[in-house]
C-alpha cells in the first residue's frame, strides 16, 4: 500500500488497493467480463489485525475461551443471502434468484436459509445476481474484482474491512477460499488447525478433509486455498501509525467486530445435503464431460497391478511426505498402491501435455521434469517455462487436473530418464469418496426428534458425528445435568440408571430402567435445549460412541425446532391439497358438479365417480391458498381455489373470504360476466373452503410481465387492455366494484383470455367507498 497519507483515512487507502486493482483489470488485455474472482487480504500491525473482504472467501480468528477453543468470524460473506447485500444489488436493478427459481422450477421466495422446504439448500443452489434483461451473470456473491458485466448489477469492488485488538487469548488466524467452507463451519476448520503444531500439517488436514466432503457430496471440486497463521503472543509497542490505522477504520465504521456478529446469522450457510440428483444448464453439461457411465462403474479390483515389494518399498518412500496420502488410513493407502501404474519415461518425453484430458495423477521415483504453458502474444504463441520437478524430492503433479476433470493447463516433460507412479483418476475419487454408514442413517430415521430430516440432511449429520470412547462404568451422562450433545452407540452397550431418592435426602440408590446396544441412541432431547438430563448412561465395558453437539447441528442444518416446525407447515399445506383432491370425489363436489344439471357438468359429475379428475399443476400460491387447475377424464374445465381455514384465521381474513363466495354466488345466479370464471359450487370441510370454476387458469399476468424470454407484442397488450376494461364495465352494470386489480389477480385462460380472480375486495355499489388508488386494504 505504501507509507499512508496522513490526510487519507487507513480504510481509504486500504479499500483503494481493491478498486484500484479492480480498475486496472478492465483496462488489462485479460477479458474481465464475466470472470472476476474474490477476495480477501490480512493486514498485520503488531497487535492490530486488519481483514479486508470481498466476496465469500473467509477470515476466521480462534480465540481459547472457557469452552475450548472457539471460532470467531472476521469477516461476512457478500452473498445475496445478506439482506443488506441483496437489497443493494436490487437497487441496481438485478434479479437475485436461484438457478430453480429462474427456470421456474421453485417459487419466488427470499428464505433461502431458513430451510422453507426440504428442496432449500439440499441441493447447492444459492440465490445469484442476474441480470433485469437475461440469464446472465448468476454469480453467487455480491462483490468481487474483475466482474465488469457483474458490476453494472452493483457486484462491485469495495472492500468491507474489520480491525480487531488481539489479546492473548487469541491462537489462530485463517484465511480460505470459499470451497473450504462448503462443507465446513468455522468452528470445524478451527477444530481441525487446533489439533496441528505446525500450520503446515493443519492447512494440509483442512484442504484434505474438504477436498473428501466435496467429492462425498459432488462431482467435482471447488478451489480449496488455506492460509493459517499461529499467533505467538509477545508485548509489542503501539506506534503512533498503527494507533491511527485503527482509530481511522473505527471512525469510518465500516465493518466492526461487533457488526460481523449481528450479521454472521446472513453467512452463506454450509451445504446441507447431497446434489448429484440435480445438475441444470451448464453444470449439467460439465457434468456429463466428467463423469462417463464407466467412471461409475469401476471397480479397483480389476484394476490391480502385480508389484515387488521392492517396488512396493519404493512406493511407500515416495508417498510418505505426500499430502494426499497422509490423509488416508492404512487400508486405503493400500488399495491405492495396488493400482498405481509404473512409467518408464526417457529424456524428452511428454508425460502430460497442455488441453488434454487430465486422467493420472503423478508421483515422482526418479527423474528430473519441466513445466511449460503456452499462451498467445502479439507476436504470436510463446511457450514459458513455468516449474522444474527435481526427482530427488519425490514431487507429484497433475492433482488440479485431476481434481476437476479440466483439460491439463501445462504440460509436463522428461529432462532425464526416470520412474513415474500414476493413478487413475477414477481410483483416486473413490478411495476419497467416503459414504457416511447406512446403518447409522437408519438408526437416525429412529429417531423421533429428527424424523423432520430427509435422506440427505441424515446423511449430511452422519458424516459429521464424531467418535468418543468410553471405558467400563465411566458415567457418560448424569442424571440431572445440563448437556448439549447427541449420542449413538457405535460399539458397546449402555445402561440408564435413574436414582431413586434426591440429593441431599438420604442415601442414594440408583435403579436400572434400560440397556442401550449397538446401534442405538440417547440424549437427543439436549438438541433442543438444556433441560437436565432424565437419567445416568453408563458405559458397560469399552463402549466407542458418536456424538454431536447441538452447537455444531445447528451450523450444519438449522435450529432443530425450525426444521419440525418448517416440515409440519409442509406437511398441513401438503394435507390441505390432497384434501382438495379428495373433496372433489365426495357427495358434496359430485353435488356441485352436477347441480346445473348441463350435459357438460353432467359429464364432470362421471369423471369424479370414477376417480378422473387430477390435479395438473399450481397456478398460483397466495397468503391463504392455491389456485390448482385439474385434468379431467372427459376434458371439461375445471379449476379449484383452495382457502385454507388456518391461514385465514391467521391473516385475519376470514370475512373477506366469505364476501369473495358470496359474491361469486350472487353473479352466478343474477348475471354472467366473461372475464369472471363460472362458479360451479362451493364446499368445505375442517381445512378448508373450496370454491370450483367451470374453467382452467394456467398462469398470472405477474408470470407473464417478468418473462423476459415471451414479451408481449403490442397488439396483445391492446387486446388485454380491452379486455379489462370490458371486465370492469361489466362488473360495474352488474352493481359491482373491482377493487383489488393487480398483475397477480389478472389470471389467463388456456384460451389466452383474461380472467379476473380473488374478489376479496370486491363490493356492491350501494356500499359508499373511497380508493384513491392502487391496491386497497379495507378494515
């Protein structure tokens, strides 16, 4: 940065490095149009640390507390799912949707977080930046550098900068890039580093762990960059300048310690389940280059390759400081050597050369080995030589390659005779690939507390249960205690004692109630809260548990309590619309279907007798129910409003509901209007209120406005006008009043005619009433 000016705040002169970068890129020969990146810089003054963030890349400082060693953020994601974040690309004008939402898939909704349904956040898609006037450019971060197009979205540069007094309580300073956090939370990264002397041994752990969850839950990789920093606390004088730089970020105020925690809760939260089942557009596509039927096939048995222990010898000598091999257990290490592939290269060879396939990763036995990469100049192609790979260090290359399945961006060639191992990619993913045990999903499908979960978020809880043992009459939880964690029995036994007398109150005996074996669990009400513990668990024998705390449940999939509540919302909404199905089969709907007594109804009244009538899609989800259009046998029009009675209530608008069905009555049985839907009748049970129309609604003039892929001409938008206001002219000689006229009441027909809809606010013309305009909201 320079020596500051001492007219210029620290922040300014900090936040200019980034744009100023930012800058430099769009005047650069490199094409910053849609490929910009994030991130994030640490600023070290004595004991003053500054953090400097754009995008989603991660600051995280460790701090020993009187519960171990704890993870505190030092930055905030920029991502939409941040109110502040998204309501400012909103002011420039973007759309912030998921890849599901934009393809209509899902509904319009800005809960992403919050677990709305079990589709949220199961499946790694977060709400990204689009454009007003296309599908471009979907990024899932809210600042960056070198994202020109993104920029004109409000996806711009400036930094947010948090500075923070460190104190000797502080151990650990991490910065990673966001495929860190994918699959980790902060306090799991810190768990990992805090358990390693050395930085080295801890970011290798971390990216080795982080590379196994993405290849667990995906197909693929992102970028997984760490950088840990050991804090060794000595006295060091505050100078004037560091005092200033301080005192200059906290005037400025741009991001406080104490605004990262009130903001933390917006953190791009951490991928909660599985998403191999759903692949869209151009992950689609990438996924389909990587990944062929025969990669899923293999199997390493039919890929063993005969060796001497003298090579097996020399295998294990030049794996043995390798990263990758450190992270896998004795077993795994050994189905890898078996299918490692010796290569006998000469001078001048090309081992792996630049745009192929990447399929092998490498280890070096002997030999010495040049890295090239060519690329395009003015005056035509250069090739640079970028790396040398000595043979007397055993190095290893192509694991970028193989970790994203990309074509290989150098190449790689022999400067002297050598030996070479190479590994199958296909082999490489699968000893990494660690499925979390079917038989521990099934024991948590058990219980009763986590039977809201899916498949997926089980799955994803598995994976992070954590082993403890504990040894013969060790007590693992006592009666009348406050805990917080979970527990499954892994191997062993337990028993459940509860004592008989209160403390304090004689001598106390204890009584068994229950013997707990393998497979089975305990403690689970402590995921809600800390109510005490009902009774002793004591360990018979060495007994190997897994555990979770509630701490670190809640920072994988939510507030337990938010997912029963979230799923029992699902399932009454879910009761409420097979209710509706339903009640169009019972005597009342077959009354309704055949009261007019017309043939066409007639008609309607057979294909509900015999079960042929279906629901065919949503048309419209509102505050109080659904608009469902219905498939029938004999091709009559049919579609149903579906109230619900407990959102009514809710909402308070039971008595707008009630003139709506009167109302609809009354024009049935005293006038006809074309752009009214013909009521065929009404019905309820003790969900909700039904209302049927001789006629199939299939989209709102909402939908249609904001497709920006079918504009409407301007003759169609004359037609509609006209119709309108024919609507509205009729309704008025019929003595009524249209009083809720927006884009989402103004509903079409498969015919392509309008129809107006939800005549809650609709009055007879004896009533005196004053709207000055826009939507009204009567008492």
């Amino acid at each position: 940065m320079g020596k500051a000016n001492a007219s210029v705040p620290f922040t300014e002169i900090y936040s200019n490095c980034f744009t100023d970068t930012n800058a430099k890129l769009h005047t650069s020969r490199i094409d910053d149009s849609l490929s910009g990146t994030t991130a994030i810089t640490c600023f070290m003054d004595g004991n003053i640390i500054h953090i400097a963030n754009v995008g989603d890349s991660r600051a995280v400082i460790a701090k020993t507390d009187a519960a171990g060693i704890v993870a505190s953020p030092l930055s905030v994601d920029q991502t939409p799912y941040r109110t502040d974040e998204r309501d400012r690309v909103k002011r420039y004008g973007a759309r912030v949707l998921t890849m599901d939402q934009l393809e209509g898939i899902t509904p319009i909704h800005e809960n992403w977080a919050t677990a709305v349904n079990e589709e949220v956040d199961e499946d790694g898609d977060p709400p990204r930046v689009w454009s007003p006037t296309g599908n471009f450019p979907g990024t899932a971060f809210t600042r960056s550098i070198g994202d020109e197009i993104a920029e004109s979205l409000g996806v711009f540069a400036t930094p947010e900068i948090a500075s923070l007094q460190l104190t000797s309580n502080d151990r650990y300073v991490i910065i990673a890039s966001d495929g860190v956090f994918e699959f980790l939370t902060n306090q799991a990264v810190v768990d990992i580093v805090k358990t390693y002397d050395n930085p080295l041994e801890a970011c290798e752990k971390v990216v080795a762990e982080s590379y196994r969850l993405w290849l667990h839950y995906e197909l693929r990789t992102d970028d997984i960059t760490i950088i840990c920093i050991y804090l060794e606390h000595a006295v060091v004088p505050e100078t004037a300048e560091s005092t200033q730089r301080l005192a200059s970020q906290q005037a400025n105020d741009l991001l406080t310690t104490n605004i990262l925690n009130t903001r933390v809760t917006e953190q791009r939260p951490v991928r909660r389940g599985m998403s191999k089942q759903k692949r869209r557009d151009q992950m689609k596509k990438d996924m389909a280059k990587m990944v062929t039927d025969e990669d899923l096939n293999y199997n390493m048995s039919d890929h063993v390759v005969a060796k001497s222990k003298l090579e097996m010898d020399k295998i294990l000598e030049i794996t043995a400081a390798n990263w990758l091999f450190k992270q896998l257990n004795a077993q795994q290490r050994t189905d890898v050597y078996k299918v490692m592939i010796r290569v006998n290269v000469n001078e001048g060879d090309v081992v792996i050369r630049q745009g192929d396939p990447g399929d092998h990763f490498y280890c070096v036995q002997s030999g010495d080995y040049q890295v090239t990469v060519k690329s395009e100049s003015t005056t035509g192609q250069r090739e640079d030589i970028v790396h040398m790979y000595r043979g007397d260090t055993h190095p290893s290359f192509g694991e970028l390659a193989l970790m994203h399945n990309a074509p290989r961006s150098s190449s790689v060639v022999a400067l002297t005779k050598g030996v070479l191992w190479a590994i199958d990619c296909r082999a490489f993913r699968l000893v990494f690939m660690k499925s979390p045990t079917n038989v521990i999903v099934q024991t948590l499908k058990k219980v009763d507390v986590l039977k809201s979960l899916t498949t997926s978020q089980l799955e994803r809880l598995a994976t992070k249960l954590t082993e403890i043992t504990f040894e013969d009459g060790d007590y693992i939880l006592n009666q009348g205690t406050i805990g917080d964690t979970f527990y499954v029995i892994k191997e062993g036994a337990c028993i459940c004692t509860m004592w008989d007398t209160a403390p304090g109150e004689g001598e106390r005996r204890s009584r068994e109630v229950l013997r707990l074996r393998q497979h089975q669990y305990f403690g689970e009400r402590a995921l809600f809260n800390d109510a005490p513990r009902a009774a002793n668990v004591i360990s018979v024998g060495r007994t190997k548990l897994l555990q979770i705390g509630r701490q670190t449940f809640e920072e994988i999939l939510g507030p337990l309590q938010q997912i029963i509540d979230n799923d029992r919302a699902q399932r009454e909404a879910k009761h409420l619309f097979q209710s509706a199905v339903s009640n169009l089969r019972d005597s009342t709907a077959i009354a309704i279907a055949a009261a007019a007594g017309t043939q066409d109804r007639s008609t309607l009244k057979d294909d509900v007798l015999r079960g042929a009538v279906v629901p065919k899609y949503v048309t419209q989800s509102t505050e109080v129910g659904l608009l469902v259009t219905y498939e029938t046998f004999s091709h009559v029009p049919l579609t149903v409003r579906t109230i619900s009675k407990k959102s009514t209530k809710s909402f308070n608008k039971m008595e707008e509901v009630m003139r709506e069905v009167h109302l609809h009555k009354n024009l049935r049985t005293n006038c006809r209007v074309a752009s009214v839907p013909p009521l065929l009748g009404t019905w309820t049970d003790a969900n909700g209120l039904y209302m049927a129309f001789e006629t199939n609604l299939v989209c709102d003039f909402a939908t249609l406005m904001t497709d920006h892929d079918a504009k409407l001409p301007e003759e169609a938008v004359r037609q509609y006008a006209a119709q309108l206001l024919v609507g509205l002219e009729s309704l008025h000689d019929a003595g009524y009043v249209y009083r809720n006229m927006n884009p989402e009441n103004l509903v079409l027909d498969t015919f392509g005619y309008l129809q107006l809809h939800d005549f809650r606010y609709v009055v007879a013309l004896f009533f005196v009433l004053w709207t000055y305009g826009g939507k009204t909201l009567p008492s």
